[in-house]
C-alpha cells in the first residue's frame, strides 16, 4: 500500500514538473505583451497597449508578417496540388520500383536537409536570378517538402474505393474530372493534413527565408524576430514579447479552425 502511495505521489510529481515546464513559458508569452516592463518573470500583466502600438509603429513588423502569410499560403497551394496529382498517379499506376522510389524520395527528403543543400540551392537561385524573390523561396521550399507530403498522400489515395472512379468513368467522365469530384471529396482530410503540415514548416522556417531574402521588406516574421534585440545583444522583451504573440496567433487560430472542420484532435488522429 505504501509502495503504491508513493508511487502515484511520484507520478503525480512528474506530471506537475512536466505541466509547469511547457505552461509557465505560454504564461509569460500571455502576459508579457500586456506589461509595461516586462523581465523575464512571469508577471501580473497591469494592461497596457504601449508594446502594441511599438510594434504597429516598428517599419518592418507587421510587413514581415504579410510575408510569413504569402510565402506559407504560396507553399501550402502549391504543395498540396502537386502532391495530391502525384500521390494519385504513384497510387493508380503500377510502375516497376514504385515504392522503392517513394522511400528513396522520403529518405534522401529526410538526410539532405536544408542545412546541407544551402550551399546548391543559393547558387541555383543566383543562376535562376531568384533571390530576393519571394517566388523562388515558395518554389524552393515546395520542393524540399513534396517528397514528404506525397508519401503521406499516398496512404489516403490508396484508401479510397476505386469502384467510385470506375462509375465515373463508366458516366464518361475525364481523368481531371474524377480526380476533382470524386477524389478531392474522399481525401480531403488527407488535403488538409498536407495543407496545415505545410504551412506550419514554412511559417516557422527561418534558414531559407535569411539566405536568399537580403531585402528586409521582403523578410518574413521568423527572420525579422531575429533583429529584436538592443546594440548590446539584449533581448528587447516589450517588441519581443508582443510580436511573438501576433506571431503565434495566425498558427492557433488555423489549427482551431482545421481542427472544427475537419476534426483533428491533439493526439494527431483524424476523424473521416
């Protein structure tokens, strides 16, 4: 009995030390914003708006947060629609070494990183005459994620009745057709899995964005949070504070709204 005692008390320890170590840093981002001095302490927040109107009146801030909304709504259509046409051809067409190439793309995705290949994508985008392009940085970071989203595709692709796109097929309808009307409806989770994948990588990506994007208007949030800081290297915590949370919310909100739709739910599931 004791031994039990002690052994839930331990537990319940555990779990406190591991709320407390995630929860008190979203504490402090909460309240910060709402502080005249913020430190480094979480404290009562006395309400102020000042931080708020610093960030509105810093010249590159909000900017910065347009381009984070461009760039990740660019990537997300783009790798969405090639992925969903490749993942249906890879999952209808029996080609010899199908699914060693899919693991070959996922692998090879998965050891050059973007920290490797930073030197070859920078000399392809001068010679493409794309940096300080936010075209060139979508079409980069397209690439360097389809390989993953087509491999999680597939496994929707392959879960949907294929009696369903021979009746079509039957009423004459096109490849294009069945693929938009028959096949888009069934995998639609798959869709928006691949979508908030997407662009949560590419809202968050600072590497690329900070190599190939030397023009500071057309820098993103993640790397303009970077410059943040006093001449002395200190963290201005009122900016960086108030402009992590406008950060952040655009992340939540779409997390909420895709989780109402679509029914996502935090252990990562999907409801169909």
């Amino acid at each position: 009995m004791t031994r039990f005692v002690l052994g839930r008390i331990g537990f319940s320890t555990l779990i406190a030390v591991l709320l407390a170590f995630f929860t008190i840093p979203l504490l402090w981002l909460v309240t910060a914003p709402f502080t005249s001095d913020p430190s480094y302490e979480v404290k009562v927040p006395d309400f102020t708006w000042d931080n708020f109107q610093a960030v509105v009146e810093h010249p590159y801030a909000l900017p910065s947060l347009y381009n984070s909304l461009v760039l990740s709504v660019g990537t997300a259509v783009l790798v969405v629609l090639l992925a969903a046409l490749a993942a249906y051809a890879l999952s209808r067409v029996r080609l010899p070494g199908r699914d060693a190439l899919l693991y070959a793309l996922l692998l090879l995705s998965s050891i050059i990183t973007g920290t490797a290949a930073m030197v070859p994508l920078f000399q392809l985008a001068v010679e493409l005459n794309l940096i300080d392009s936010h075209l060139g940085l979508i079409l980069i970071l397209t690439g360097g994620l389809l390989p993953a989203a087509i491999f999680m595709l597939k496994d929707f692709m392959d879960s949907t009745p294929k009696s369903y796109e021979e009746s079509a097929r039957v009423f004459g309808a096109s490849p294009l057709q069945i693929v938009r009307h028959v096949v888009v409806p069934l995998v639609r989770p798959g869709l928006a899995t691949i979508g908030v994948w997407a662009l949560a990588n590419v809202w968050g990506n600072f590497l690329m964005p900070y190599l190939l994007l030397s023009d500071v208007e057309k820098q993103p949030a993640a790397v303009i949070t970077y410059t943040l800081y006093t001449e002395g290297g200190q963290a201005n915590l009122s900016m960086l504070s108030t402009f992590g949370l406008l950060y952040s919310i655009p992340v939540v909100l779409m997390y909420l709204f895709v989780s109402k739709k679509y029914g996502f739910r935090f252990h990562g599931g999907i409801k169909r």
